[in-house]
C-alpha cells in the first residue's frame, strides 16, 4: 500500500522506499518475491517492478 503522493528522486534518478509488506501479507517464507508498483500519470500506467530475495 502506497499514499497517492509525489516522490521525488535522487540524483542518480533513483527512488527507494521502505515499505511494510508484514502489514499487509504478514510474515513471508524464504524465497523470491517481486513488488509491482503502477505509476499514473495523464491517463497512462507504467509498471515498475522489482524482485527481493528472503532468506
């Protein structure tokens, strides 16, 4: 779960975030999982993605 605000990246054009996945999901098991994140903007989606590993 997001907030619908601006994020503003860094100068290497990058953005992190920490985000709270126990909040929603609870305590995941070991294993490869991806986040997805839809950025909207006039009408048009992008997708971005990311995989993290839990060990």
């Amino acid at each position: 779960m997001w907030i619908a605000i601006a994020y503003v990246p860094n100068a290497n054009k990058q953005l992190n975030q920490k985000i709270n996945i126990g909040e929603c999901y609870g305590k995941l098991s070991s294993g490869t999982y991806r986040i997805v994140k839809p950025v909207y903007d006039n009408g048009y989606a992008d997708i971005y993605s990311n995989e993290f590993v839990i060990k």
